[in-house]
C-alpha cells in the first residue's frame, strides 16, 4: 500500500526535530453543496530542523517515531 502525501504550512518549528504542519482539505457539503474548508494539524520529523514557520512542505507517512509523530518532512514543495 502506498504512503499517504499530503501538502500544507509549516506552523511551528519550536521542537527539536519536529515541524507542526498545518494541512488543509476543501470538500463539498453534501447537503448544502457549499465548499467547505477543514484544516488537521500533523507532527512531523524533521531531522535536520531545515523548516522554519511559513514553509510549504510535502509530509509522507513513516513508522512511528515518537508518541504524536507519524510523518515526515519530504522536502519543501515548489507550490506557493
């Protein structure tokens, strides 16, 4: 099965080693067939601590490294 990539903002860089990433996802209401904006925020490992608040980074699933980290810094996306 593949691992999961996701796309979002870098939103905190105050851990060692680690990013809060801040991805967002738009839908469509079912019902109300309204666009709907839902943000999820995500820890993520970054070793070489390389991203600072403001980046757009790529994360990718891993094994678990810690209690709350279960993805990784990719590298920094070229969207902006």
């Amino acid at each position: 099965m593949p691992k999961r990539i996701l796309t979002g903002t870098v939103t905190s860089d105050k851990n060692e080693q680690t990013v809060t990433v801040l991805v967002e996802r738009r839908f469509t209401h079912p019902v109300m067939k309204k666009t709907v904006r839902r943000s999820k925020k995500y820890r993520a490992h970054d070793p070489l601590n390389a991203f600072k608040v403001g980046d757009t980074v790529r994360i990718q699933e891993c094994a678990p490294i810690s209690k709350n980290k279960r993805w990784e810094v990719m590298a920094e996306s070229a969207e902006a």
